[in-house]
C-alpha cells in the first residue's frame, strides 16, 4: 500500500478479482455442461490421438468425423493415449464441450473444440513397457504424474497454509499496533487472536493433508512395483475436490494388515475395487512411513500409511 497507494493497490486487487471469477466460471459451466451431457448420453468409442506444440490437443475421428479437442490433456494423460489411441466419447453440445475418457482411466477429462490444429505433431510414447525389476520412479507417466500431484498439492495445499499464516501474523501485528494506540480496543485484539486460531488449525490441517503428496516423487523411489491384493473396508466418501480418505486391508505374510488410503482419487479406488490390486512402491512391511501406491503406466497414484491401532 506504501507502494502503490489504496486506490491503485484497490484497483489491481478487483482486477485480480475479476479475471479469477471469470477464469472459475468459464471451468463451471464447462463441468457442469459435461455433467448434463453424461446424465443424457452414453459413452461411445472413438479414435483418438494426442498432438503437441504449446499445449496438448487431442484429434478424434468419431465414425466419420474428425475434429480436434483442447483443454486439460496433461502429459501423462497424453502418454497413455499415445500407447492406446482409443477413447470413449460424450458429446459435443452446441458450443463444443465434451468429455473424453482414457484407457484405464475413470476420470472423464473436460475439453472444447478446437478450430484446427496446425502446426501441432504426433505425440510418441517414450515408454511402451514397464520392467517391474526397475524402480518405479523409472516408470515415465507415473513419475511425471507425481511431479503434477506435487505441484497442485502446493498449490491448493501448502501455498494456502503459508498464506493463512501470513494473514495471521498481519492479523496479529495490526491488533497489537491498534491496541498500542488505544487501550479501548482490546474486543479488535481478542477477535483477531481469535481469527489467527482458526486460521492456524485451518493451515496445519491443511499441511498435514498435502504433506504426503509433496514428497511423491521421493516415495516413488524407493523401490520397484509389487502388486499386492487389496480391498475397501470402508465407505469411499470423496469431498469437494472428488478426493478422500478410505480404510483398506492389504494381504501379505498369509494375513491381512490394516491401511489408511490418503486423499484417494477415483481413478486409484476404481482400480482396487476393479481389480482387488493395487501395485506398491515400495514394500508393505515398512513400519508406520507412507508408501506411494498406483498403476504401472497410468497417472493413478496414492498413498497409504498402516492405520493407527484402535485403542481399547
């Protein structure tokens, strides 16, 4: 403000503000565009290619059309239809929105229409096998998908808790200062102490969710893929964000042991509910350190932790 002045600092601040809103409304309508087209139709197979120059876009070829996609085909995504280019379809609406879902993946990805795309080339896979003897961090989409978990975790995760913190601590300094100037103000400095509390329990639980997903990439290292029977034994119950917290019992050693699947996608609960499997990176026998879990050659990754054990 010292900078700027209030009424510039007001003026970037809406500005900020604005293209945000806008930006949150464009991808609403999108959403909820794909979800009426996919409670209104049902999947139908297409062709389906990536293509690469700044950005993804997908080309289809749905019988006897072709048209292009674009949107949020992220490189992994990319890989896997490089090495399986087929897909399934809903849509397009008036004004080009779709749905396009991936093989082996649950999760339908939201895309547009695009004019044309040239200029754009093929996209190769740079890996069509996966040794299970190598590490897993070695296995190409499912390392650059963990660097993408870690980037959003930071993201919506740890960048939220810094700034909660720095809130709290202006929260603080301006109460002290107003309370310095006149003792009468003391009500200012309890609902600010008040509103560092909860803005500090918000940070921690917020930190302590995305701690796990930041270090993915170590945890892929750790070992190679080793498939291990799995099964639910708790109700999966996403939360805003399509992600959530399940009780899995993993078998191993002729006995099943209790886990806790942290912030689980549907892709990653599909998978096990599917198969009865899921692929560790490391082994289950660790005592009490999170083990990163997924499909080898598919942006579906987790992490589990053995589950507390119940008090008496």
């Amino acid at each position: 403000m010292a900078f700027f002045g209030r009424e510039t600092l007001a003026a970037i601040t809406l500005f900020i503000g604005l293209a945000l809103a806008l930006l949150f409304f464009r991808q609403l309508t999108l959403l909820r565009a794909v979800d009426k087209a996919m409670a209104a139709q049902t999947w139908r197979p297409v062709i389906a290619r990536p293509l690469r120059a700044t950005d993804c876009r997908v080309e289809v070829r749905d019988g006897a059309n072709l048209f292009y996609l674009k949107g949020g085909v992220l490189d992994p995504f990319a890989q896997v239809l490089a090495r399986h280019p087929r897909a399934w379809l809903v849509g397009p609406d008036s004004r080009g929105r779709v749905a396009l879902r991936l093989p082996g993946i649950h999760s339908p990805i939201p895309l547009r229409k695009a004019k044309n795309a040239d200029g754009y080339r093929e996209v190769r896979p740079r890996q069509t096998d996966i040794d299970p003897a190598a590490p897993a961090s070695e296995d190409e989409v499912a390392i650059r998908w963990a660097k993408v978990v870690r980037r959003k975790t930071r993201r919506w995760f740890c960048w939220p808790a810094l700034l909660a913190l720095a809130v709290s601590v202006g929260f603080l300094r301006g109460a002290s200062d107003q309370t310095a100037a006149d003792e009468a103000s003391m009500s200012v400095a309890i609902a600010a102490a008040a509103g560092v509390l909860v803005l500090l329990i918000w940070a921690l639980s917020r930190w302590q969710k995305g701690r796990d997903a930041v270090t993915l990439p170590k945890l892929l290292a750790a070992g190679p893929w080793q498939r291990y029977s799995i099964r639910l034994t708790s109700p999966y119950r996403p939360g805003k964000f399509a992600f959530g917290d399940v009780s899995v019992a993993v078998e191993f050693d002729g006995m099943e042991h209790p886990f806790t699947l942290h912030y689980a996608s549907p892709d990653v609960v599909g998978y096990i509910e599917n198969t009865g499997t899921i692929w560790f990176a490391a082994s289950p026998h660790s005592g009490g350190q999170a083990i990163a879990v997924g499909v080898p050659g598919y942006p579906i990754i987790g992490i589990v932790r053995p589950a507390a054990p119940e008090s008496r």
